[in-house]
C-alpha cells in the first residue's frame, strides 16, 4: 500500500475533515481521533476536525467537533475513516468536499474516495492509520493523544486480540502505541467500567434467558424492562454477548423492544444464521446478524426457525427456510 498520495494530500490542504460512520464504535472514535492528533501534531497550524454522531462512552479519545459554518468544506480535504460505504457517513457535508479519501477495512462494495486505502484483512482501520504513521516515522508524529485512540480502536475491533486476522503486524503496532504513550489501564477502565443500570439488567437477562430444545439461548428485553432499568436501547442491545459462549448454545438470540419494532440480534458460532435473518427481511454476516419484527407475536416463530437451523446443524443435514412475515 503506498501512502504517498495520502500525505501529499495532508500537506496539501490547511483544512482536513475526517468522517466517520453513523452509530460509531471504538474503531471509528479511535481512528478519528488517532488520525486528528498525527496530523496536528505534525502539522500545528492545520485546521482538523472529527465529525461523526457523539457517543459519551467513548469521549474519553476525544470530542467530535461542532461544524456549523458549512462552507469550511469547500476547501477542505475529507478524510473518511472505517465506514464502508456513503450511505453509512455519518455527516453528509462529506458531498462538500474538495477531494475525499476512503481509509478502512470493510469488505470493498463502494469505492466512493477520490484515493481508496482499503486493506480487506487488517483487522482495524485503527491499525490501518498506524500503518500510515509508522511509513514515516521521520516525519510523522503522535502524542499519547492519539496513542490511546489508535489503540483503543484496535483493541475493540479485535475484542481484546481476540479474533483470527490478529497477527505479528497487531502486535507490533500495538507494542509501539504503548511505547507512544497508551495507557492501557486507563484505556482499559474507561471501556469496561458501566452503570448499576447496566450491570442490574445484565442479571435480568442471565435470570430470564431460555434455551430451545435443540440449543438456541435466547432473551427478552422489553420496552417496559428497558425503561425500568432506564438504560439505552444501544445499551440493552449490547447485552447479546451475554448470550455467547454457553457451551449447548451455538446460536443466541437477543428480542430488544424498540418503540416501532422488535430488533432481534442474532449469532453464532456454528451455523450460518445470516439467511435466517434474511428470511424475515434482515440480513448481517454469517456469524453475527440482525432482523426487525413488527411484533412480540413473530418472535415465537423466530425462536422456532433458529431452533430448527440448530437441529439441522447438529445433525448435518441442510437448512431451508423460504421468505418468513414479519
Ligand atoms: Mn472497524
């Protein structure tokens, strides 16, 4: 991958906007604000601004920053971090741009940068803006600023270097943020620590969860639970990982009662559960993905579908299922 291009555009304009998707994750803030602070930091008299949704978890890498005059755009050189495709920029003014560039990892289904810098199998485009910096180490720099988000990115795309893809290159440069300045403990707490509310509904959901004949582990969190426990519909959503690793269990479902719709989460780690979210209307990855019913009554079926894709993939026969209503 040449970078040559990408830092001659840096030094070309006084104005950088660096995009990010819409309900941004660690990887999105961290890349952001990792990318911010090299070029601020390099570049002391540029103007750099962050624009995505504000996500208060996660300020602790870095404020977005508040645009209102949109004609700082015309002249500026948009810098779209760890979102696939346009639609999923999170700030539209990215259209004003004079140029825009594309720095991610996602599978390539939209080539919507001017410059495209796109690695399918790095793991983070935290580590993407890592690989970037450590190109020019005589001439780029970083503070502990940007160390801490490059590596809190890589740490939460990778769950804690957990997944494969993770490799000598990972660790590398997470070895060489820490030398930079990353205070992984700091880091650490910031990610892990959460509300009493929180942590109340997570004992709700171990205290509730159901598990079908043939081992799907599933649970329910209603609207009325969700304002009871006065927690984010983000937050419930985010409890599906309670549901992993139950050893019967190959795939955990998780019903979240949004005001419109029942948002199902569903994952795996032996099936695809990807065609099952499709057949009622969703869809997702192989391994992790998501459908929205219109009502509590579809979810019995819902559980009875996946109840039956475990069956067939424990006895290793295959799966149909045809176009569900939800
Ligand atoms: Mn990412």
């Amino acid at each position: 991958m040449d970078f040559g291009i990408l830092l001659k555009k840096i030094k070309e304009y006084d104005t950088i906007a660096i995009f990010g998707h819409i309900r941004p994750d660690g990887d999105c803030y961290g890349s952001l604000n990792g990318l911010k602070n090299i070029i601020m930091t390099t570049f002391p008299t540029k103007r750099v601004f962050c624009l995505t949704s504000h996500v208060e978890s996660l300020t602790f890498l870095g404020k977005m920053d508040d645009v209102t005059d949109d004609e700082i755009f015309t002249n500026a050189l948009g810098i779209v971090c760890d979102t696939s495709t346009r639609e999923r920029i999170a700030d539209k003014r990215y259209k004003l741009c004079k140029e825009l560039i594309k720095v991610d990892h996602h599978i390539v289904i939209d080539n919507y940068g001017n410059y495209n810098f796109v690695d399918e199998n790095i793991p983070a485009t935290s580590l993407l803006i890592c690989r970037f910096f450590f190109t020019y180490p005589e001439e780029l720099k970083m503070t502990s600023i940007g160390a801490n988000a490059l590596y809190t990115g890589t740490i939460t795309d990778t769950s804690n270097f957990r997944y494969r893809g993770v490799n000598l290159e990972t660790f590398t440069y997470a070895g060489k943020l820490v030398e930079l300045g990353a205070d992984v403990e700091y880091i650490d707490h910031n990610l892990s620590c959460e509300s009493l509310r929180t942590t109340k509904l997570k004992t709700f959901v171990y205290r509730t969860l159901k598990v079908t004949k043939n081992g799907v582990a599933y649970a329910k969190l209603t609207k009325t639970i969700i304002n009871h426990y006065n927690v984010t519909y983000d937050e419930a959503a985010s409890l599906v990982t309670l549901l992993s690793n139950i050893k019967e269990c190959p795939v955990w479902i998780l019903f979240i009662g949004y005001p419109k719709e029942v948002r199902v989460r569903i994952r795996s780690n032996g099936p695809d559960i990807n065609m099952l979210a499709e057949a009622y209307g969703g869809g997702g990855h192989q391994k992790a993905a998501g459908a929205s019913l219109k009502s509590w009554f579809k979810v019995r079926n819902f559980v009875k579908d996946s109840d039956e894709l475990v069956r067939c993939y424990k006895q290793n026969i295959p799966y149909k299922i045809g176009k569900k209503e939800v």
